[in-house]
C-alpha cells in the first residue's frame, strides 16, 4: 500500500511540475560559436520561447573540444529539462568515433529535430577558377572548419584528398576568423553550411565552387555538385542540428520540450531566419524517423574517420 501511494504521489509531483515548468530561466546551450548559422537560430528560437514561457531563456555557446565543452556543461547541469543542447551532426555523430568514451553524448536524447543544411565547398573570392584553386591547394594544403569532427571537417578531408595527402586541418572557435583567414588565403578552402557562409559570399570575400549534394542547389542552381566539378564522389553529408535533453529529465518535461520546441521551429520569425539562411526546416519529421537519420550519418562517420584516422587531436 506504502509503494502505491509513493506511485501516486510521484505521478501527481510529475503532473504538478508538467503544468508549472517552467518555474525559472531555462538555458539552450550550444557546442559552436557565436555568429554561426546554428547560433542565430537558437537566439530566434529562445526570443519565441521565451514569450511562450514568460521565463527568460538564455543561449550559452561552448565551442571547443571537438563539442566535448559543451557536451560536459549540459551534463554538468542538473536533469530537470532548464538546461537543452541544441546540437549540431558532426558533435553528436563523431562523438563516440573521436573518444573511446562515449558517454557524455550516450545520456543525451534528441527531442525536436531542427534543421537541415546544404554544404558549400568555398576558398578566397580571388581564386577566379577551379584550377586555380587546385593549384592554392597544392601550394597550401589545408582547410579549416568549426570543430574537430564536424561535417566541415569529414568534407574537407575526402576533398583534400583528391590532391594531395598531406592536407592539414586547422578546427577555428570563431566562425568570423575561419572565413576570414580563407578569404586572405593563410587557409586554402573549407566547407560551410551555404546560410553561414553566404555574407562573406555576397560581400566579394569569398566565393562558392560548389556544393556537397546529390544534385544542385535549386536556389543556386549556377552552382555545380562537388561531383560535377571534380568528376569524383565524396561525402554528401548533410549539417542538421537538434535538441536534445538529458535521457533521464522528467518525462512530462520532454513531453513539454517537444511539443513548444516544435511549436517554435513553426513559428513565423523563426521560419524567415532559417530561410534567410538556407536552411531546411525539420519541425514535421518525427523523432523515429530522425533517429534512423541519425543512425545512418553514424555509419558513414565511423567509416570516414577510421579511413583518414582522424582524432580528438587533430
């Protein structure tokens, strides 16, 4: 009888806590840096958020360490949902092929998929041709990306590859300095998302030579596959960024955090920022479904980082 009034007295603490969360500011952390296309989105995503909880919802960016920073500060905090990550693929991904222990991204859980990203290949707006830019490769071969493991990275390494074998990688903090130091050539190319990197494109520092896709970009249907312009198949993985939350938070709060996150995805101000940015939105592709994605961008992950034995070091 004890054991059954505890149930119920769970049950009702749980349904009280559903009602009321959330009592005080929650916070959206990030494993990227300011600036980035992930990190506009999480700012417009928590001003929506905020109104809808009449509490404050602060976003925190924790770049560095191939995501581990911010994996280990959402999982510093306490379980009870105020603190969400919102994560990008190749920091959930590549997680547990850098590190022999995974467990930091393992006690996590996705609870409303967010975004899609086309990938552009892209190097200094004064490299005029192709062949011009395989010759800066040759001359400096290296590329840059956000985070050890990224899709910036993996994209890159398949792509340096195709010249040389000594390509180094150079990971930034700071989405500015990485296109900046691309533009002024002291690195020869890189692989962003075509939203993050379309201001540098569109003020004549840098300059797109196409995308990592299947097929073309239909808004920049000018711009060739990587295939087109190489003749080779590389990695066409996608950049798509999630919230995820604490596999052990309440279940009534993940409940909660899935239905206003998919809500604020939905939301008008929120749509005009991720078209501004060429995103893709997610908010109707069921949480299945993103798992099984998921699942698959493992698969390639583990191939591709045993194939160039890329490290947590790198």
């Amino acid at each position: 009888m004890k054991k059954f009034l505890s149930l119920l007295s769970l049950t009702a603490t749980l349904a009280v806590n559903a009602q009321t969360w959330p009592e005080k500011p929650v916070k959206i952390v990030l494993s990227v840096g300011v600036g980035s296309g992930p990190d506009v989105m999480a700012r417009k995503i928590s001003e929506v958020l905020t109104e809808k909880w009449k509490q404050p919802v602060i976003v925190e960016n924790k770049p560095g360490g191939a995501g581990v920073i911010g994996l280990n500060h959402i999982n510093d905090q306490p379980t009870d949902g105020y603190t969400i990550g919102f994560l990008d693929g190749g920091t959930v991904v590549a997680y547990s092929s850098l590190f022999k222990n995974s467990e930091p991204i393992s006690r996590l859980e996705p609870v409303a998929p967010v975004l899609d990203a086309n990938m552009a290949l892209f190097a200094s707006a004064s490299i005029q041709t192709y062949n011009d830019l395989k010759q800066e490769i040759l001359k400096n071969p290296s590329y840059s990306s956000w985070n050890i493991g990224s899709v910036g990275h993996i994209l890159g390494a398949e792509y340096g590859l195709l010249f040389t074998d000594k390509a180094t990688h150079v990971p930034y903090k700071d989405f500015g300095t990485w296109q900046a130091d691309i533009s002024t050539k002291q690195v020869a190319y890189g692989f962003g998302s075509t939203g993050t990197t379309k201001s540098m494109v569109q003020a004549g520092k840098n300059k797109w030579f196409a995308i990592a896709a299947e097929q073309r970009d239909s808004r920049y249907p000018n711009i060739p596959t990587v295939k087109e312009l190489t003749g080779k198949n590389i990695t066409t993985l996608i950049a798509w960024c999630a919230f995820y939350v604490p596999s052990s938070a309440p279940r009534a709060v993940k409940e909660q955090l899935e239905r206003d996150l998919r809500d604020a995805v939905k939301d008008q101000r929120v749509q005009e920022t991720m078209s501004r940015f060429d995103y893709i939105s997610l908010h109707t592709m069921s949480l299945n479904n993103f798992k099984q994605k998921v699942k698959n961008d493992q698969t390639q992950y583990n191939a591709i980082i045993s194939k160039f034995n890329i490290s947590s070091q790198q």
